[in-house]
C-alpha cells in the first residue's frame, strides 16, 4: 500500500489551522499596508516588502504569506498601470518578447515557489532584495552612457538579449513578487532608460503579466489566504492608483533616491530576521 504523499510544510498549515483571528486592529493593519504597498510599486516597486511583514505579522506562513501578498498587490499593479498609460510608449516588436517573457518567466518563478521550504526562501530573499538594490543603484553607470535598447531601432541581438534579461526578472517575480519592481527598474537602467515615469510605466505592464500568472498559479494551489487577502486588495489598489498618480508629479531624482532607500533598508531588515 502506497503511502499517502507528504504535504509541503505551507500547506499543511493551511490544512491544519488558521493564522491570527483577524481582529479590527488586523483589518485596519492588512487594510494600511496594502495601500503602502500599492502605492510603493506604483512610485518604485518594494511594495511587498511591506505587505509581506505585515502578512507574517498576523500570523500567515512564509509561503502563503507571499502568494497572498502577490494576489493582493497585482490589484495594485492594474490601478497603478491605468494611471501611467500616457507615458507607455513601446514598439510592439519590443512589447510582445517581453511580454512572452514576462509570462513564462513568471508562471516558472510561481511553480519554484511552491516547491521551495519555506527556511530555504527566507534566506535566500536578502540575497534577492541586495541584488536587486545594488543594480538599481548603479545602472545607469552599467549603461555607460548609450542609448537605451528599449527602441524602436533596438537591434535584433539587442531586443534577444533584453529579452532573456527579462525572463530572469520574471522567474524572479513569480518566486518572490517583494522586489521585483526594482530588479525591473534596475534592468531598464541598465539598458539606458532615464525617464523614471517612462521606466515605471512599462514596469507595470510587465509586473502585471507576472504577477497575473503567479496569482493564477497561487489560487490553483490554494496557496491563498483569502480573508486576509480580501482586506490587502482593496488596501492596494487605493494606493497602486494614488501613488502612480502622484509619482508623476516628483522630480525624477527623488523617486530614485527612494527607491535605493527603501531596497537598502528592506535588505538590512530580511538579513537581520534570517540570520
């Protein structure tokens, strides 16, 4: 007789109880850190490195806990994509290989999640965040100055190259959405874009392929904690709205300066919770 097959550690959590209760004070919580971290993707990306704590602050496990904050913050990602339209501005011969990629990439990041322990995730997720602040940081040297491939003249070893640079964000986004705006953004520094509204606008699009097939992965596997989700979405998609609507009104070189900041201190504080 077969015996019957081990479930991952995050599901049978899932099987065997709830988090926290949610109590007024949690809504509220769930409900704030949503729209910061709508409004954080929509202005740099980082927006889960507040809506992830606050999940495993009331007491959802590492793996639903970013499943959850994926599906609640991808709400965000669309309202924020709605409000930077005008400043989209790519050729589909550009748009369509990275979209490709987004979704493949995304849909195989998902899939690694599920099939990672969750101690295992944990420590390797500062490594990410440090990565990805540190690229962002230094892009535009990495660019040397060129022109950005993202062109209506890009090359087609240009365009092949940014592409499979893309799948690599996209694995990345689906294994861990926290982050994944700025290795986004890092990317297109590092391609030699300069608008930071332009950068922002396209990162939205291909975050929300990404994130779209992860949510989808998620929900199949049942990876979602619905009531706490419930409660984020609406929180993110206020701030994904407002905070792409305000973005837009900043000087470029302090939303830059944010960024750094907030990837620098979201990769002091995962250090210091995994080792």
């Amino acid at each position: 007789m077969l015996a019957p097959k081990r479930l991952p550690d995050w599901r049978r959590a899932a099987v065997s109880g709830t988090p926290n209760s949610l109590t007024l004070e949690f809504i509220f919580f769930l409900f704030f850190a949503g729209v910061l971290g709508g409004a954080l993707n929509a202005v740099a990306g980082g927006g889960s490195f507040i809506a992830f704590p606050a999940l495993l602050f009331t007491g959802v496990p590492p793996i639903p806990a970013n499943a959850t904050n994926t599906i609640a913050l991808w709400t965000g990602a669309a309202a924020s994509g709605g409000a930077y339209r005008k400043r989209l501005d790519v050729p589909r011969r550009v748009m369509i290989p990275l979209l490709a990629a987004s979704l493949v990439g995304g849909l195989a990041g998902a899939f690694l999640l599920l099939k990672t322990p969750a101690h295992t995730f944990m420590r390797v997720l500062p490594w990410l965040t440090l990565g990805a602040t540190l690229l962002f940081a230094f892009g535009k040297r990495l660019a040397g100055g060129r022109r950005s491939v993202i062109e209506h003249e890009a090359s087609t070893a240009a365009l092949a190259g940014t592409t499979l640079f893309q799948l690599g964000v996209a694995v990345y986004g689906g294994y861990f959405g926290g982050g994944m705006g700025i290795v986004m953004l890092a990317m297109l520094a590092a391609l030699g874009m300069t608008d930071i509204h332009a950068m922002n606008a396209l990162k939205s699009v291909m975050g929300f392929v990404i994130n779209g097939v992860a949510v989808i992965t998620f929900v199949i596997a049942r990876a979602v904690y619905w009531k706490h989700g419930g409660i984020m979405i609406a929180g993110g998609i206020v701030g994904g709205f407002l905070g792409a609507h305000y973005a837009q009104k900043l000087p470029q070189v302090w939303i830059r300066v944010f960024v750094v900041l907030v990837g620098a201190g979201m990769t002091v504080y995962f250090f210091w919770k995994s080792y």
